[in-house]
C-alpha cells in the first residue's frame, strides 16, 4: 500500500478551530478565549473566510485601565459595543500558511517572526490553525519520546554512509529504531546522532559501536530509570 505522508501541516494542524465573527462584541470574544482555555481566536466571516484573528494579549489590551474615571456601568456599555473587528489583527497583517506546508517551514516561521500560532488556509478560508503547543508535540514527536527505549548519543565523521555502521549493528542485536536525530552543529568535527533504540538493554550494543570505531557520548533511559 502506497504511504502518501509527506510531512505536511495537512496531517499535524487541528482542524475546526474555535472562532468567531468579527461583529461579536469584546465580552464574547473574552469569554471564549477564557472559558476555552485558548490563546488564538481567528476571526471568520460567514462563509468561513479568514478576516483576522484575536489573541489574549489583544483581550489585554482592549481591556480599559485601572486608572480609568469611568464606572462599571458605562465601562461595560462601551465594552459590549466593541466589536472585535475593531481590536483583532487584520488578515493583511498575519503571516499564514497553506496546509501543504512543511512542518519544518511552519515552525521556523513561527520562530523567526516571533509568533505564537499559524492560521492555516486554503483558498481564502480557514482550514485550522497551527499553534506553538503543536510545534512542541511535534518536537516530542519527532524525538519518539513518547515510546520506551533508550537514547544513545553518538559522535560520527561528517561523510555519507557513516551512519550505515550504526545501523547494522543494531540491526545485528534485532533492535528496532525510534527516531534518529542530527543537530546541524558538529563536536570536534563529528556530527552527532542522538538515536533512540525500542529497547532498555544497550550494553552488548554499546560494546559494538565503540569497538566499530563510534563515540559512544551519552546513554539515556526514557521514560526515565
């Protein structure tokens, strides 16, 4: 059976956010964004097209100061006129992606623009949304440390095929591998391969990597023992 994965936003986004109109008023947009336990409110019009989206920080800010002479009852007045349109950050302002964006590219995004979440769209209109808890559930993810095993850490020369030796060598011990991971820094000139293996006993497999010629440079046990 033919695997179509790509690494897209498609398979990692949450689908149907919650959201709201841009005529709902500041009270309502409060209210979800503090009863749902959010931090992102995108802003659709009837037809589900993106027109903004309302964060807590615009919440804060919209929120009059304590040093204001007004009295409740005038403050809630003017706050139940305020429509979110008018404190939401306009979609021409907002830096999207489709969901056929790499993961990788959404979450250097996200970093590089200092942001805390993506609106994801499609054709105009709001496909999900992308936020910096799913960037991290990514990470954990990708790491495999939601599985049992261990993680072995190893130092390696910087040229094709020298991460073959390691393979075999598991391969030998019939140990399957959870996630591989190579930070773009090198130590010493060697790149580092932080491996986890589906398996709590390394020591015969540590002899071998050490005895093929591999740095053998941490050893760790998850969930920890």
């Amino acid at each position: 059976m033919k695997i179509h994965y790509k690494g897209f936003m498609r398979e990692k986004i949450r689908r149907n956010p919650i959201t709201i109109s841009p005529e709902a008023n500041f009270f309502e947009a409060r209210a979800l964004i503090h009863d749902k336990g959010i931090r992102h409110l995108p802003v659709v019009d009837k037809d589900n097209n993106l027109i903004g989206i309302v964060t807590d920080r615009d919440i804060r800010e919209a929120s009059p100061s304590d040093a204001t002479l007004l009295s409740v009852q005038e403050l809630n007045y003017l706050l139940g006129k305020l429509k979110v349109s008018s404190f939401m950050t306009p979609r021409e302002k907002l830096i999207t992606i489709t969901p056929n964006t790499l993961i990788e590219e959404a979450v250097k995004l996200m970093r590089d623009h200092k942001i805390g979440c993506l609106p994801v769209v499609e054709e105009g209109k709001l496909y999900g949304i992308f936020t910096e808890t799913d960037a991290l559930d990514h990470l954990v993810d990708v790491f495999g440390v939601n599985q049992k095993g261990t993680r072995i850490t190893i130092a390696l020369e910087d040229k094709p095929g020298t991460m073959l030796g390691a393979f075999e060598i598991f391969k030998k011990h019939n140990i399957n591998i959870i996630s591989v991971v190579t930070p773009s820094f090198m130590v010493e000139g060697k790149r580092i391969a932080a491996i986890r293996l589906q398996t709590d006993d390394v020591k015969e497999v540590v002899k071998d990597l050490e005895k093929a010629g591999y740095d053998v440079l941490s050893i760790g046990h998850w969930p920890s023992v």
